[in-house]
C-alpha cells in the first residue's frame, strides 16, 4: 500500500524530488516514518539515478570582461596539449595572452603540472612586466591547484 502510493506520488507526477514527493504526500496521507521512507524511495527511484539531475548552484550569467587600461594588467591563459613531442620532451604548451595588445607569449612544457603556470607567470610576466590584475583561465587542475 505504501509503495503503491509512492508509486503514485512520485513516479506518477513526473519523478519530482524528495521533498516535493513529500509535500505530494502529506497532502493526503499520513504514516509513521514517511519523510524517511519518501526520501528512501526517491534515493532508490532507477529512473531517477539514471537522469543525470543537476545538484550543484546555477551557473552565473556572463559578465564582459573591463577594458585594460594597461598591457599586461589583464592576461588570459590556457593549455594547447597532445603536441608533437620536441627534442627536449615536451607535449605541451602554455599559451598566455595580452588583452590590451594582444601579444602571446607561448612557454612549452612537459606537464601540465600548476608549478608550469606559476614558474611562466613568474618569469614571463611579472618579472618582465609586474603582476596583472586579472589572470583568467579556465579554471583546470593545472591553474587551480595549490603550488606547493
Ligand atoms: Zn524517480
């Protein structure tokens, strides 16, 4: 009986979550324990596991980036990987990129390890030019992870 009306309250009206399955519920019944059954339903729904349902916050709207005022006070910078493999090894390349002048600097390297970005950083272009106000990436391991 219980699962038939789950079935109802759940399956029924679109696999909704478990906290809207629950209001489903409480709208008409009432058992012992229902919250915790509802939410062992829903967590155990096939249909529902196989849905790939998005649980993390909303993406945030796009934002222009500011116009520098400076070369070099705002640098964007990504990976081009699986390169033909030089003499000394490397597959990859560090691609940094002025937006006021658009110059590239372009650094290879055999990893993608974070100390390849902060060592082309370093020497690239803060010592040559200071450090920019913005460094834009697409936020992989390899400019996320802590430089140890
Ligand atoms: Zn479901």
């Amino acid at each position: 009986m219980r699962e038939q009306t789950l079935i109802c309250c759940h399956d029924d009206v679109g696999h909704m979550d478990a906290k809207k399955t629950l209001h489903n519920l409480k709208l008409r019944y009432w058992w012992p324990n229902m919250r915790k059954d509802c939410k062992a339903y829903v967590r155990s729904c096939h249909k529902c596991q196989i849905v790939n349902r998005r649980t993390a916050n909303a993406y945030g709207l796009l934002q222009q980036l500011p116009i520098p005022s400076t070369p070099w006070e705002i640098v964007s910078a990504d990976h081009i990987v699986c390169l033909p493999q030089t003499r000394n090894g490397n597959t990859n390349m560090l691609v940094q990129i002025d937006h006021a002048t658009h110059y590239v600097i372009a650094t290879p390297s055999a990893s993608l390890a974070a100390h390849t970005v902060t060592d082309a950083l370093y020497h690239n272009i803060i010592l040559r030019y200071g450090p920019p106000s913005m460094y834009l990436s697409d936020r992989g391991t390899a400019f996320t992870a802590r430089h140890t």
